[in-house]
C-alpha cells in the first residue's frame, strides 16, 4: 500500500473513530437528559397528585378524579397509586394492587425511588399526611423521547456515512496533495544516470521532511559527483601535471649521457634530477591527496605559506619554459615590516597547480602571449589577478568554465582536457578562497583570486 493511501486510512480512521464517540456520548447523553426529564415529569405527578386527593380533604374522590382528568395530561400509558399504611390502594378509584408490598416498602424505607421496568419508567414518594402515611408510585412510557431517539439514531447514521465518505476523500487529497513532492522526488531521481550525476533534485521552499530529505540526497549526489569526477580528474591531469617533471628528468639525463662529462658535471645533472624528482613526488601526493579526501581537506594538510615567494616561484618557472618576460609580476603594496599579511594557510604545491593552470590557459588561449600577474595587499587580505590577451570567454559561458570537463573553446589548438579551472576552483575554495572571471570576446580574460582574513 502507498504510504499516501496509507495516510488516507489511518486519517480516516482516527476522524471517524473520533466522530463515532462523539456522536455516541451525544446519543446517550441526549437520552439520558431525556429519561431524567421523564423521571421529574413523574415526579410532579406524584406531588401533584398527593395535593389534590391528600390536602383537598373536603373535595369528594369523584370530584378529584374530575380534576385530574380534566387538567391533568395524561401520560402514555400512565399508572397512579396511592397506597395507604396498609399497602391498599385509595382514593383514585381503581384498588388493583399495581406494584408489589416490597416496592411500596421500599419507598418508605428509602423515601424516594425511581427505576425502570422495561419501557416503563417508574417513581415513588413517600408522603406524611393527617390522615396518614402515604406511598404515591406513579408510572408511564416516554414514547415521544423514544421516537425522538429513533430519529436522533436515525440522522446521526446518515451523518456518520456523510462524513465518513467526506473523510476518505479528504484525507486522499490532503495526503496526495502533501506528498506531491515526494512524486517529484520520485521522477527526478529516475532521470539520474551514471552520464548526469550534476543534475539535482528540486528541494522546494517547505521546511519539512520532503525538502530535508531532498537536501540530503542532493548532497549525497554531490558527493557521489566528486567521487567520480575525481577518479576522472587524476587520469586526465596526472599526465598533465607529471609530464613536465618527467621531461626535464628524461632530457636532463639524456644530456648527461650524451658523452664523457666532469664528475661536477654529473653531480649537477642528478642534482638537477632529484629536483625534478621531488617536485614529481610532491604533485603525485598532492593529487593522491585530493582524490582520496573527496577535496575536505584537513587543516593539516595546510601550511603558512608566503605568497609572494610563491608568485616568484612561479614567474621563474614559467619564463624558462616561455622564454624571458612571458610572465610579468607585478607587486603592489607590500608591507614594509609585517609579512604576515604575505602569509595564507594552503598546501603550497596543490596552490601552485592552481595557479599554473590558470596561467597556463592565459598563454594557451592567447597564443603564447604575454600573461600578467599581479599581487596585490589590500586591507581584508590579499588579492591575486591573472590577466592575459586571449581570445576572451562568452558572458554567457563564464558560469560553465569552473566546471569539469567543460572546454570554452571549439578550437583544435585550445582544445583541453576541461578540467584546469576545475582544478583550479575546487584548490583555491578548499583553501578558503575566492576566485572568479571576467572576459568578453576578442579582449582577454582575467581572474582574480581573493584570500581574505577573518
């Protein structure tokens, strides 16, 4: 059973369950006030009765039955008795013994009864005169109350399946219309393939356990996305990012080995080498590291790094491999005397990845042009601008470049892997930074990095 149809019964149930006892506590309640008002209506026959025939002395018994019949509305099937100390019956005219010796003696031990003998209703008084001790018993049946009854049963039946069916109904749509967003739920999460794991569920605007669970499984999504584009990742930029070192260490010794050198000469290239190799082994960490923790890194991971060292760095690198001034720096307002301001928390190799490529897409889609880079000390931290003169980025695609594997260009010689400035986005946020772009077609483009201190 669907757990809407499910809602339904179980509503439906509890209203109905609630109805029924309240129309139940009505039923009796409404006969039981109609039964007491029988008893009292009783009674007064009773005291009007002991009046008329125990204090009218003078009036004869024919007289008095007169009175009574003429004035007095008679009951459905109603009985009166008066019965005197020795349980005879007198005055009313009619000595049939209707009630028993216990039951007249009953009222005069207790002084006043009411009881029920089937559909009669019965009262008895106990009443002292002059002439005597009386025991009046009055009886009747209370056919209006119990066709009244029957009615009341009657129309409480009918609203009881009225609202009964009312409830059923209800309770589907209400429970069909609050789990509409469970149905959307539902049908988007089909649509989820292996070939779009970017794609999100709608988590509404309710606060309730809908949008939670929405929530929960679009951030599980996430995380399955990252998971399985980093596997990606580390293919597409090992070779990337490795394939430099890995030259450098294969031309290094092969000019080493190209003929008899000096002992110097040797002792250079392996040093040269082992440089490479270090730097080899701190970009294999490096990414080993940002796939295994899904890009959370730990505060551990990170370390004080000067900034502009690292700006250097990066200039030196780059015009040996571009040529001289293929890289230009620019430093502005750099402290004097406080090189705190100089200094983030942040892996240093995984920053540089980023950096070189964002770098390295301003020479490939300017043609090797000039890129500036620019260091800049501002009050809330520091700012880091990489402009270059390429052929730019459409306004409408520059919300798509930090994606993976997403490429801005059609172009044979621009053509790439898509996952640099992913790279690069997922590193500089993980380090609490900021980056984003501007660019238009045909004028360049540029990215600013910000590091702001709290």
């Amino acid at each position: 059973m669907k757990i809407k149809d499910r809602l339904a019964l179980y509503f439906t149930l509890i209203s109905t369950i609630t109805l029924l006892c309240v129309l139940s506590v009505t039923y009796f309640t409404f006969k039981k006030v109609m039964e007491s008002e029988f008893f009292e209506r009783l009674t007064d026959r009773t005291m009007v009765t002991a009046k008329l025939y125990l204090k009218a002395d003078e009036i004869s018994d024919e007289a008095l039955n007169k009175v009574r019949t003429e004035y007095l509305e008679r009951l459905n099937g109603e009985v009166i008795r008066i019965y005197n100390d020795r349980n005879s019956a007198a005055f009313i005219g009619d000595d049939q013994q209707f009630w028993s010796s216990e039951t007249i003696d009953k009222v005069r031990e207790m002084g006043k009864i009411r009881f029920k003998e089937g559909e009669r209703q019965v009262v008895g008084i106990f009443y002292k005169d002059n002439q005597g001790d009386f025991v009046i018993l009055a009886s009747a049946i209370d056919q209006s109350t119990a066709v009244r009854i029957q009615k009341l049963l009657k129309v409480m039946i009918g609203v009881f399946i009225v609202i009964f069916l009312g409830l059923l109904l209800s309770g589907r749509w209400i429970a069909k219309r609050i789990l509409s967003p469970l149905d959307v739920f539902i049908d988007q999460v089909k649509l989820i393939k292996s070939n779009n794991l970017h794609f999100r569920v709608e988590e509404g605007t309710n606060k309730d356990e809908i949008t939670l669970l929405a929530q929960n499984f679009n951030n599980l999504m996430e995380h399955l996305e990252h998971s399985f584009i980093l596997q990606k990742t580390f293919v597409a930029n090992a070779s990337h990012e490795l394939r430099t070192p890995v030259t450098r260490m294969i031309i290094g010794t092969e000019i080493a080995l190209s003929k008899d050198r000096q002992k110097q000469d040797y002792e250079k290239a392996l040093q040269s080498v082992l440089e490479d190799a270090e730097k080899l082994e701190n970009i294999i960490s490096a990414l080993f590291n940002l796939a295994q923790a899904d890009l959370e890194y730990s505060s551990s991971l990170a370390t004080q790094i000067r900034v502009d060292e690292l700006i250097w760095q990066l200039q030196t690198e780059w015009n040996q491999r571009k040529g001289p001034n293929q890289l230009l720096v620019d430093m502005k307002n750099l402290p004097m005397t406080d090189d705190a301001a100089l200094i983030i928390n942040a892996n240093p190799t995984l920053l540089q990845i980023a950096l070189d490529n964002i770098i390295s897409n301003g020479f490939k889609f300017s043609d090797d042009q000039p890129v500036n880079c620019t260091l800049e000390i501002v009050p809330a931290g520091i700012v880091i601008t990489i402009s270059d003169l390429g052929i730019g980025i459409p306004e409408d695609k520059l919300k798509e470049i930090f994606k993976p594997f997403y490429s801005s260009s059609h172009k044979t010689e621009h053509a790439g892997n898509g996952m640099g400035l992913y790279m690069a986005h997922k590193i500089i946020t993980l380090f609490n930074g900021k980056i984003t772009v501007t660019s238009s077609n045909g004028n360049g483009t540029t990215f600013r990095i910000e590091f702001y201190s709290f």
